[in-house]
C-alpha cells in the first residue's frame, strides 16, 4: 500500500499522470510480467480499492489535521489533492474538515502534497499488505474438522449467463475480487480457485460434497443477471456440514457504473458476510465437548459475537473459564490473553464484586502480554480497545481501533467504534452523527451488529442532551440487544429524564435477574467516571448516571 501510495503521488507531480493506467501499476509496483493482462488479473484493481479505503480511514482519524487530503476517484488510477481551509476548522475538534480548497500558490500546493504523501507513508499510517498473501494460491483446508485456528470458505464463480456474454465477463471479474479480498482477511483460509475449479469440473456441485472436497466448512455462491439496464448480483452462504443456507444477500447497481460500484458492493457483502461465518463457526464449536476444543476453538467460544441474546453474569464468567482453558493449552496464544482482559475489566465494570485491585492488575497483565505476543494481530488489537475503554484509558482505546481498521479495513465494528468511541462522554458535531447515522442505515436490516451502533448512537445522544432521541435507540437496542446491561442503564437514564421512573425501574429490574450483581451506583461513579475522565461534557453524563443509581437503587 505505501509503495502504491508513493507510486501514483509521484508520477502526477512529476506530470507523468496520465500513464497511470492498470497495466504500468501491474508492471511497476507489483512486478507482474509484460504479459500482464488487467482485465483478467484484478490485482491492481483490488489493492487500489484496498487504499481507498485505507486513506478514507486515516482522514478520519490520525490525519484529520493533515493540510492536504489525497483521494483516489473510484474509476481512475490518478489522485487527486486538496487543501484544507485550516483557519475554518475549530481547534477542538477532532473531527475531519467537511470542506477542502486550493487557495494556495501552486509551487506551495504541490509541495505539500509531497510532504503530506511522505508523512502518510514513513508513519505507516497506511498498513502494508502482503502482495503473496492476495496473489498466490493458498493451500487448501485438509481438515473439515478438528484441530484447526481459522474459518475455512470456498467461494464459487458467480454465475453470469453465456459464456461470451457481458454478464459473464463481469461475474468472473467480481469473483476474482471477491476471492482475493476475503483471502486477505485474517482468520479466514480460502480455497484457491484452481482447487475450486478442479471440484467443480469433477462434476462436484452438491454442497456437502464439496465442502469434502475442498476440506472447507462454508461455501459462498451466486449468480450475476443484467435486467433492464441494473445489474443484480445474489448470494447465499452454505454449511456443508447440512447442506443448509445460512445467509443470503441481493445487490443491484446500474449497468454503466458497475466498475465504479464493484469494490463497494465487494466491500459491503463482505462486511455483511464476516458476522455470519464467526456465529455459525461458534455455534458448531459449542456442539463439541470442551474437552475436544483447541485453543483458538475455546478463545472463538469465549468472544462476544454481535447478534448472540445470550449474556448473563453466568455466561461472562464461562467465558473467562473458556478463555483460561485455552492459555492451559497454549500459554503463548495472544487472542486468548486479549478476550482475558476485555472480560474481566468488562465485569468489573458492571459488578463490584469483581472491581478489585489483584483482578484489575490480571486484566492488566493479559492486555500486555496479548500485545507483546502479536502487536499486529487485529483480532488482538480490537479486544484491547474495548479493554482499555473500559479501564479508562480511552486514547489507547482510540489509537488501537484505529489500527485495526487500517489491517483489516473490511471488518465494521472497529469502523464504527473508531468514528463513535471519542464522543462516549462528549458533546458530537452533527456530522459526526450524520456518519455514525449513515454508517447504521448502511447495514442490512437483520445485521448482527445493528444493535452494537444502536446503542453507541443512543449513548451519544444522551451525551448531547438529546434524550428523546437516546431513548428512541436505546429502547431499539434494548429489545436487539436485551441481556447487556449497559444497554439498560442507557435505556433506563434517558427514561428518568423524561420522567419515566417506573419504566425504567421495570427495565432494571429485569436486567437484574440475568445480572445479580448489578450495582447501579458502581457503574455510574465507577465505571462511567474512568471512561469519562478528562471529558468536556463528562462530570454533567456523569451527575444524570448517578441521579438514575439514586433512582433504581435509593440510598439507604
């Protein structure tokens, strides 16, 4: 990504721009052969999606300051630069300028698109991505089931009408992209599409059958049709295990923009995809003893997976056995350390019980150790952002799940948690909102996650006082999202506010019999204190969560 960054921004100051096509990329930065053909080969297509998205993160993030914004437009190859009218930015925000100019001298401009590029590269605000890993054929899954660390996925060419046909050209050029964006998915082993295509002209279609085949546990699959000037691209998920389809998904576009759409329309199914696989995957693992499950198997089992209804005191103090019981068996595995300190800090959070100084400092000595053993793991990297929110410490918190996006810009949770996590306690710009909003509006209607961006909208419009509008997310969430009590202090907050005290006592009450624990003045001096500190607006969030403890638990 940084060499392809330097490579397009240094060709244009030099006024070389108009050679940066498909093929000179290809040749010059991923060093295919002069035999390069981009209409059969997708990478140069597939990378420049990658660092569309990549710079969109970084300027919503660590580079919202930056004088001098690069895009890329979808559909071309060469970027164009912008400047940002920093006196119009208020120095307080932390939020990227909506409006961007060239009010400078030329020579000035094209100066500091220079610097601006070279910043974004020697930081490495950019992750690099591994051109074999995209490229080279992985080696197929052997075991379909039993000891194994990743979710194991064939995807089948789409099919798009005759052989010849446009339909067809276009489905084979969206299954390439699709194959080698998901093969740059950590957790996740694809099938390469010469062991595809060998199964499938054996004669192999029956799902079950291919998944033997292939030694994979899902098949994804499809069909491309052009209906009156749209195309419409569907897909479902299979477990081969059954033979059952778990998950499927339409998407239309317009004839004439399917190129410019591709790489969204890639990008959203897959961010619809990746929750399905790892609930399916964890609901397989919980039909096998414990006893037989591997480490990553146990650690998988001890996450929280957004959609999941099941989530009591009981249930998170399983998980925090399950999580120990994959460091018995592998003392070294990262992710294990990392789920052992998002849990505990998270119950403490919730139950003073476990609010002590000797589990504090194990919470503590897991996040270290997770980020000792793999600092680059993004699964890793995510669990310590939520641990570290939880204990307070939220600029690491914020730093982290930036990070995250930026080694595995397809997963959304860590988008959304990046652009939200800063206005926890805060007062929100509208246009914050407006993108957290559209962000939420862009998941399907069944996303698993939806209740996750539910709740953190509600938090945020309690935040600013917009209390009606809390409540109309958090009572949204709450049915979605029922067993976390967070997501019932909010509902139960907002509810005071509008003079709803006995609903919101009921709404407590309920929680509480999934969570005996529960102390509601512990979560709100305590814990909402620690994720608050240093806020503008976080004593005033702090003073409405302690008039609601005094609410639904008077003081004796």
């Amino acid at each position: 990504m940084s060499e392809l960054l330097s490579y397009i921004v240094d060709a244009t100051l030099k006024g070389e721009g108009e050679r940066l096509k498909g093929y000179s990329i290809g040749i010059d930065v991923f060093e295919r052969q002069t035999d390069f053909d981009p209409s059969t080969d997708a990478i140069v297509r597939v990378q420049m999606g990658r660092l569309r998205r990549l710079l969109d993160a970084y300027y919503l993030g660590d580079g919202a300051y930056e004088p001098v914004r690069i895009r890329v437009p979808k559909g071309a190859y060469q970027p164009e630069f912008t400047l940002r009218d920093v006196a119009s930015q208020p120095a307080s925000s932390t939020v990227g300028p909506t409006s961007w100019r060239k009010p400078f001298p030329e020579r000035f401009w094209m100066a500091a698109v220079a610097v601006s590029a070279l910043l974004i590269v020697a930081l490495g605000y950019v992750a690099l991505f591994k051109d074999t890993r995209l490229t080279s054929p992985q080696s197929e899954t052997s075991l379909k089931t039993g000891s194994r660390d990743t979710i194991s996925l064939a995807v089948l060419p789409l099919r798009g009408g005759d052989a010849n046909s446009r339909s067809k050209f276009v489905a084979d050029g969206i299954s390439e992209e699709l194959v080698s964006t998901l093969a740059s998915v950590p957790s996740l082993t694809v099938s390469s599409p010469s062991a595809v295509a060998s199964a499938l002209e054996a004669g192999t279609r029956d799902t079950i059958e291919l998944g033997d085949a292939l030694g994979v546990d899902f098949i994804l699959e499809g069909n491309l049709q052009l209906d009156g000037g749209r195309f419409r691209i569907a897909v479902q998920l299979s477990d081969t295990g059954t033979g059952a389809t778990i998950w499927g998904e339409t998407y239309d576009t317009r004839d004439e923009n399917i190129f410019d759409v591709q790489d969204d329309i890639i990008f959203a199914l897959i961010q619809e995809l990746r929750p399905r696989l790892r609930s399916a995957v964890k609901e397989a693992i919980a039909r096998t003893p414990t006893s037989e499950q591997t480490a990553w198997e146990l650690y998988l089992q001890a996450t929280w997976t957004p959609g999941t209804t099941i989530n009591t005191q009981a249930w998170q103090l399983e998980r925090i056995a399950l999580a120990e019981h994959a460091l018995e068996l592998e003392p070294d595995f990262a992710p294990a350390h990392s789920v052992m300190a998002t849990k505990l800090t998270n119950l403490a959070s919730l139950v003073p019980e476990y609010d002590t100084p000797d589990l504090r400092e194990k919470a503590s000595h897991h996040a270290t150790r997770a980020l000792d053993l793999s600092p680059e793991d993004p699964d890793v990297l995510y669990n310590l952002a939520i641990h570290y929110v939880k204990a307070g410490n939220t600029d690491r918190a914020q730093r982290l799940m930036a990070r995250v996006v930026e080694l595995d810009p397809t997963r959304p949770a860590p988008q959304f948690l990046a652009i939200a996590l800063p206005y926890y306690c805060e007062s929100a710009p509208p246009e914050v909102i407006e993108r957290l909003e559209a962000f939420h509006e862009s998941l399907s209607t069944d996303h698993p996650l939806r209740g996750m961006t539910l709740y953190f909208l509600g938090q945020i419009q309690f935040s600013r006082g917009d209390y009606e509008q809390a409540i109309e997310h958090a009572r949204v969430a709450h049915e979605m999202f029922r067993s976390t009590p967070e997501t019932t202090y909010l509902l139960a907050a907002g509810l005071i506010r509008l003079q709803q005290q006995d609903a919101a006592v009921e709404v407590y009450r309920q929680q509480k019999e999934s969570w005996p624990g529960l102390d509601p003045h512990h979560f709100a001096d305590v814990s909402i204190r620690r994720r608050c500190q240093g806020g503008d607006g976080s004593e005033e969030v702090i003073r409405l969560y302690s008039e609601m403890a005094d609410i639904l638990e008077p003081p004796s």
